[in-house]
C-alpha cells in the first residue's frame, strides 16, 4: 500500500507532454513502426531498445477518430501499425485508507494515470473465450493493456459483491469478473 502522498508525488512528478492535441499537420504518410502487442516498438523489422526514444515516440503518439495511430509533431504527421493497444500496464499504486480508494497505474513508457472517471479501467473478455481483456484509458485516444500480473494483483484489492469482483477507485466502480 501506498500513502496519499506517494500517490501523489507519482502524478506530480511527471514531466509535461508535448500540446500534441493543438497539432493538426496533414499526413505525412505511412512510417515503418509497428507497436507489438507486448510493448515493443518495431522500426523496419528490428526493435527500439532505447527506453528513452520509445518514450519520446510514446509522448507524440494519438488514435483520431478513423480509428488509426500517428505520431504527431508540429509539421508532421505520420501513420504508424499497432497491433493490439499502444501501451501497457506494468505496475499500479494504491492507498486503500482513503475512500474513495485511490489507485494509480503505470504504464511501459512510465507514464502514471489515476483510476477513475477520465482513466476508466474496461475489462472486455477476448473473442469466443472467457479471458478478460483489462486496459485503461490513458490520453489521446490511447489505452494501455493491463498485465497479466497487474490484474491479478487488481483482484487481489477488489471486493466481491454478488456474483462480481468490484475494484473500486476514484470515487468509480470497476467490474473485473465474475466472482466464482
């Protein structure tokens, strides 16, 4: 568990991003970088390993509205490919002593978010299976897929009402399943 003033020493922290939703330059074209379902970063067949470039890319990256993903700058505007969501939850925060329950979740590109109303948390089950699918809602069109791992420490903090698991946080309720 994480104090109140952790919790907010993560969100404070975090260095300004770029007003990439002032940016409006035409298409540039299509870019050969495909975000892989895990997180990596493909360019032109091999992988980004630099942490500090794929956070750069991750802070001019928006869906728009025709559903597709571009990095954004100023004067360009460039296509790219993802193949499942575009960032992924690695590790959450949260102070259960408050109540509403805070919780904060990190992203790939250490990136920290609040679980609430503007970060809502969606559990969608996968295609003809009953496993659940997590992600949160981040910013510019972007959602990010919960771990494996982080969901089930999720679970862990959630409360069975019902027949449901219930992860409350910021003040909103989160269904993850349903209680067996």
């Amino acid at each position: 568990m994480t104090g109140l003033d952790d919790i907010q020493a993560l969100l404070k922290d975090q260095r300004g991003a770029p007003p990439i939703e002032r940016w409006h330059p035409e298409l540039s074209g299509d870019i050969d970088i495909v975000i892989k379902a895990d997180g990596r970063w493909i360019h032109e067949g091999g992988e980004i390993k630099r942490h500090e470039l794929v956070k750069l890319f991750a802070s001019i990256l928006r869906r728009e509205d025709d559903g597709d993903y571009y990095l954004v700058t100023p004067v360009e505007k460039w296509r790219i490919r993802v193949e499942d969501l575009p960032l992924v939850i690695t590790d959450f925060e949260h102070d259960s002593s408050l109540k509403p329950q805070r919780i904060v979740v990190k992203t790939n590109v250490d990136t920290w978010f609040e679980l609430g109303a503007e970060h809502p948390l969606n559990v969608a089950s996968s295609a003809g299976s009953d496993e659940p699918q997590p992600s949160v809602l981040t910013r510019h069109g972007l959602a990010a897929r919960v771990s494996r791992a982080c969901f089930y420490r999720m679970v862990d903090v959630a409360q069975i009402d019902g027949s449901s698991i219930i992860l409350e946080a910021g003040g909103e309720s989160f269904v993850l399943g349903k209680a067996r």
